[in-house]
C-alpha cells in the first residue's frame, strides 16, 4: 500500500515536501525502495519537476519538489520495490498558488 | 490593356512556386495532416491520461495553434489549405454524392460566429487543454460533423459557413501578407468562361474534371482573404494562368469596403462583423481563462448566482465579454460619432463598419498568447512522440527526454509586447482609414472614440500578458 501526502498545504510555488509511506500486505512497512518523483502541470508545453523521495524512516519516504508555477499540477511517484517490482500513483494537487 | 501586378507571388518562387502549382499539392499536404490527426485520435483516447504526456493535447494545444498564428501572420490560410478534415470530406464525396442546398437563412457567418464563440467556451468549461480524451473527440466530432454536413448539402458548405477554425482562419488572414489574386485584371475582362468559379468539364459535360471555387469567390470580383482556403482550385481552373498567390499589405482589405465576390460589402454584413468581434474579444477572453483574476471573479460570481455549478458561472463571463463589453462599448462609439462627430449613419451601421478596425488588436492577441504556448513549449514534442513510440514497446527514439521545453519566458514575454504593439497599431491604422473613408463633417471626432476602444482593449491585452498564469482546470478549487 502507498500513502502519498505533500506539505504544505494547500500547495504553494517553490518547494514542497512529499511524503510515501509503504507498505505490504501484512502492513509491514516496505524498505529500501527507489521512488522517483515528477511534477507535471495539467497544460501541455511544460517542463516537468523531478525528484527523488529517500527513506527517512522504517518504511517512510520524504522528497522535494519545485511547483514553479501558479496551477494544477499532477505529481507521479514511481516506485521500484526490493525485489524489482515497479508501482505507480498519481496525486493531484490542485490550486497551487 | 493588360497591366500584370507588380507583387511578389509566391507561385513564382523556385521549388515552393513549382510544389505549389503541382495538381495534387493540397493532397501532398492534407495527407500528412491527416495522419497527424490519427495519430492525434489514437494516442489521446489510448495514450496517456497527462495532458502534457499525450501528443493529442501537446499537438493540439500547443503546437498547432501556435504554429496556425505565426502561419497567418508572415504567409496566409495555408492551415485551411492542408485541412486534412477536406481530404476525407473528398473521399467520402466519391461514395455520396451531396443532394441538398445549404438553407438561405444559414447562408452567413451567425452560426460559425456562435460556433465559435461555444467552442471558446467549451474549451473552457471541459478543461480541453488538460483532457487528451475530450481533444480527441473534438476532433472526431470535426471529422463526423465535416461528413454529415457536406455529405448532405453541397459545395464548401462546412468552411464557408459553419467551421469555427476556419471562421478563424478567415479573419486572422485579413491580416496575412499574401492573398490568391488575379495577377492582371485585363486578362479576366475577356473571359467568357469563368473557370475559376464554374470549373471546367469533359467534352461530353458530364465530368467535372477541374472544380472553380466552392467557396463562390469569383477571382476577378474577389477581395482580400475573407472566405479564401487557399485550395487553389482556382489556380488550377484559370486557363490563362492569371491567378497567383501574391504579396500585399496585411490588413489592407479591412480599410476599405468594396463589394467582396462571395460575401457583398463589410459594411452590410453584419453577421462577419460579429464574428470579427467574437474573434477580438474572444482573444482577451481566452487569455483571461488562464491568468489568476479569473478564479477571483469567478469566486465572486458563483456567490453572487448562488452556485457551485461552473457552467452558469462560466457562462456570465462569456455572456458579459462576448455581448454585454462589445455592445456597450461599440454602441458608446457609436453613439459619440453621431453626436459628436457629425456622422449621419446610424448606431448598427457604425458599429458594423468599425467593428472591423479591432481584427488586428484581437489577432496581436492571439498571436501573444498562442504563440507563448508555442515558443515556450514547442521542444515538448520531442520527449511526448519518443515516450509515444515507447510505449508501442522499443524506444526506438531514446529515452524520453523531458527536460526539453522551449525559450524561456523572459525572452518570449517582449514578443508577445511586440505582437500586442502590431496589433494596436494595426487597428489604429484601420480605424483611422475608416474615418476618412466615412461622409463625416470631423472625422478626427469620429476617431477618438474608436480610438480609445482599441487602446482600452490594448491595456487590457498587456495587463493580460502580465498576469502571473495559473493553468488550472478546477473551479473554484
């Protein structure tokens, strides 16, 4: 399972911090995972952000951002687990000011 | 005695002039438009669901349209040219043959013009520009609603009276350096067969073997773009080789009124200065969807109406920029050249006859904000056709590289000035030859008041540009 959540909010231009925590099935949290992160505006004709989220404690992973502009963005988190396997979500963060 | 224009014409053009005069040249172009517009189709209902990631988005909304305004502006309507929408509507007409007249009470530009003005506002209400799904079937509605209509009725029904990007298409080329023209005027006068409008048959008169114009514009009584494809089907059909696509000075045919082949006079058409109005102060509106005051007044509305909905909202803003603004403006010029400069005709008449000198201020708009998307983005279509083709299995064309954008916005922001500078001087050009055109007893008088129309417009078009843009498509969120 991945919760994703991203601080601050609402969402402002500059940075912002993004937050996974995995886990497996059991609700044991995943470790050592490789999660990329991409900011995409919802207009075509954009430069994305990207990113790299870390693990920064048993199962939880922070990585930065830069909404460089006022909008709708998307953020995709692709994550590669241990063994290989790949996952990916999506979040909407709308209204970015 | 025959005197031929002195003009460049591009017909003469080594290569370009040849490609051009070539029979099959229009189906040399729509064919890869066509494919282009598959591809488009496919990718944006298989593809993808990121708008920016998906090439019928990233075509249509950044790419053609920048690249239509920058067309129309240094060339003419070479876009409606290569309209890949015709060739199909040309195949399809090998199979059904059209039985029907267009009705005469649709014979003029208040549906396009109310066309386009839905397609503006439908744009908005579905947030087109960030849904690859909703892109792609827009352009099959094109497709279906090009073959329903000229399936049924004949000649160009479709592009003279009904398609908005070539309603479009036909005021912005106003503004275009070249214009298809007779090359001598003397060489038309003995002309008895008028290939250029009625086309040319078999011996037998059974075969149409070389179509004149479908539009109804007959070369020798044609002037300026208005209602032009630039099929040169005409180019074709003359057999003294007397029909070129030559220079002039953009905007030249909006500063004077004479009777048009295929449309009558400007001045008595009321339903294209309409659309030369939707066309004008849709590019503030258009604009103004993409910039933050809009949330602000759209906040502001939704309390004042008492809802959450973003249709009536979004509908007040369109009903108060496309009718209210332009009729209390108009008709507040209008009524000052009257009274105060003298002119003795009357309010809507007026307002027909200067509605005209605002085409360049809303094309230098136009032009700011399409080719803004353009210049800044246009690299985007590198790393959006090599994950395309990823995606197919094998990144035949790399990795996608998505750093790849365009200018920066620094440099791009002073040439969306310079196109609002062009477009207001443009429509100062106009009106001032508008006024002394008219029978008014101080045509100074009677150009102040348009006058500061168009420099209204202007400041509100640079306020515009400046606007920090806030791509959203949520309401209210």
């Amino acid at each position: 399972m991945i919760e994703a959540e991203i601080a601050p909010r609402p969402a402002r231009i500059g940075l912002a911090t993004v937050t996974l925590r995995l886990s497996d099935a059991a609700g044991q949290p995943v470790r050592q995972a490789r999660i990329a992160l991409e900011a995409d505006m919802s207009h075509p004709g954009m430069r994305p952000e990207f990113g790299e989220a870390r693990e920064v404690a048993a199962g939880c992973y922070q990585g930065r951002l830069a909404f460089t502009m006022a909008g709708d963005w998307v953020v995709l988190m692709r994550v590669t687990l241990p063994g290989g396997q790949k996952l990916e979500r999506q979040m909407e963060v709308n209204g970015v000011r | 005695m025959s005197a031929e224009s002195s003009a460049f014409d591009l017909l003469k053009v080594p290569l370009i002039g040849r490609l051009f005069r070539w029979r099959h040249a229009r189906t040399f172009l729509q064919i890869p438009m066509l494919v282009v517009g598959i591809v488009m189709i496919v990718h944006g209902l298989c593809g993808p669901t990121l708008a920016p990631k998906n090439l019928a988005t990233t075509l249509s909304w950044v790419h053609f349209r920048g690249a239509l305004v920058l067309m129309l502006l240094c060339a003419g309507n070479l876009f409606c040219m290569a309209c890949p929408f015709m060739l199909v509507r040309q195949w399809a007409r090998r199979l059904f043959r059209p039985r029907f007249i267009w009705p005469r009470k649709l014979r003029n530009k208040w549906l396009s013009a109310a066309l386009f003005a839905l397609i503006l506002f439908v744009y908005e209400l579905f947030d087109l520009w960030s849904s690859p799904w909703w892109t792609a079937w827009l352009i099959v509605a094109y497709f279906a609603a090009i073959l329903v209509i000229d399936g049924f009725f004949k000649h160009a029904v479709f592009c003279k009276f009904v398609c908005p990007i070539g309603q479009f298409n036909f005021v912005a080329s106003t503004l275009s350096p070249l214009e298809v023209k007779v090359r001598d005027e003397g060489v038309c006068v003995p002309c008895i067969t008028k290939d250029c409008i009625r086309g040319r048959r078999d011996a037998a008169g059974l075969v149409v073997i070389q179509r004149g114009c479908e539009l109804a514009l007959f070369q020798p009584g044609k002037s300026g773009n208005m209602d032009c494809t630039f099929c040169l089907e005409c180019v074709q059909a003359c057999p003294h080789d007397n029909v070129g696509i030559l220079s002039r000075p953009p905007a030249s045919e909006l500063m004077t009124d004479p009777r048009r082949s295929g449309i009558g006079y400007f001045s008595r058409r009321p339903d294209i200065a309409a659309l030369a109005l939707v066309f004008t102060f849709g590019a503030l509106l258009n604009a103004f969807g993409m910039v933050s005051p809009v949330y602000a007044l759209e906040r502001w509305l939704a309390r004042a109406l008492h809802t959450g909905h973003e249709a009536p909202v979004l509908g007040s803003i369109f009903v108060l920029s496309l009718i209210v603004e332009p009729v209390l403006m108009l008709g507040l010029a209008a009524w000052l050249t009257r009274v105060w400069a003298g002119s003795r005709r009357a309010t809507l008449p007026l307002i027909v006859r200067y509605a005209y000198g605002l085409v360049p201020l809303g094309f230098g708009m136009w032009l700011a904000h399409y080719s803004f998307h353009f210049l800044t983005g246009f690299l985007t279509l590198i790393p959006v056709t090599q994950n395309a083709v990823a995606s197919l299995g094998t990144p035949l064309l790399g990795e996608p590289l998505w750093t790849l954008t365009g200018i920066p916005t620094r440099f791009v922001q002073p040439l969306e000035l310079g196109f609002l500078v062009l477009g207001l001087t443009g429509s100062l050009l106009v009106t001032y030859r508008l006024t002394q055109d008219e029978d008014t007893p101080h045509p100074a008088r009677a150009f102040i008041p348009w006058a500061a129309i168009c420099l209204l417009l202007w400041v509100a078009a640079v306020w515009l540009i400046f606007q920090p843009m806030e791509m959203r498509a949520t309401f209210m969120g």
